[in-house]
C-alpha cells in the first residue's frame, strides 16, 4: 500500500457528515493509517483527553463548534499538532494561498486521494515528533465563535 511518504499516521477525523467521514475513512485506511472518525468539535475535543493522534482532519462548517473554532481550542493545549482543514470554503481561508484559522491545511473539497496525500505528506513532513500527551490539570477551554485569523503556514495542495 502507497502511505504518505512510506508512513503511516494514526488520524482523527472530524465532520458531522457520515458519509463524509467513512468516505476519507476509507481513502485513509486504502494508504494504510489507522483513522478514527467522531461526528463533532465536541466529540473530538473529548477523545482528545484520552487518546493521541499524529493528524487531524476537520471540516469546518459543522453544527455547533466550527472547524475553525476547534482547531483553535486544540492548538491552546497542542500547539504542534497538525490539523487540516478539509472545507468546501477554502477561498474563505486561503485567500492569498495560506491557511488560517489555527490550521496548517486548507484542502478544497470535494478532493482527490493524491490531493489528500499531498497535503498529509505536506503537514507532516513538517512534524517532527508526536504531540504531548497534555498535563493531567490541562482543560480544554472552548473559545467562542473564531473567525479566520491572518493568514500564517503555507499549504495549497489542491
């Protein structure tokens, strides 16, 4: 099986689309990375007290937290963990080629599976070891709606 740069990475995605989430499930698992799938912010930020991952993928317009909002609550207690922002309104965070809104990706949706290995190849070559796990008095604090931030990171894969 063809992995991002001959690895594999255990992975977390995030969309409140199920057919969504089986469908880059899948596509993940065909490279062979171990991916898990939640429905919500919420539901990630939870599983993120208990577990680890070497990605994240989110979509962004979600019901309730947005992706933006949960890659900037995430990155409050991991700054190093890679997230990438899998949108339909990708023109609305890259408008001059780089990502926002606390993420080191943008990927346009709908996306290719050599678009998704790019961009996971990208992100984490960049990666240099596995996020902390987070001290055992870390909370997650929620901030409230985060709109797009300046632009920070270079990503464009699609």
């Amino acid at each position: 099986m063809k992995t991002s740069g001959n690895q594999t990475y255990h992975i977390l995605i995030v969309d409140d689309e199920r057919s969504v989430r089986q469908s880059i499930k899948m596509l993940l698992e065909h490279d062979g990375h171990k991916a898990q799938t939640v429905g919500s912010g919420e539901a990630a930020l939870a599983l993120l007290e208990h577990q680890t991952f070497d990605l994240i993928i989110t979509d962004y317009s979600m019901e309730g937290m947005k992706g933006n909002q949960l890659a900037a609550t995430i990155k409050q207690v991991w700054p190093d963990q890679p997230i990438i922002m899998a949108t339909a309104y990708a023109a609305d965070f890259q408008p001059s080629g780089k990502p926002t809104g606390g993420v080191d990706c943008v990927l346009s949706k709908p996306f290719s599976m050599i678009e998704l290995r790019e961009a996971i190849a990208l992100v984490m070559s960049s990666k240099a070891a596995p996020p902390p796990a987070p001290a055992p008095s870390a909370t997650l604090a929620i901030p409230p709606e985060v709109p797009p931030p300046s632009n920070s990171g270079e990503c464009n894969p699609g």
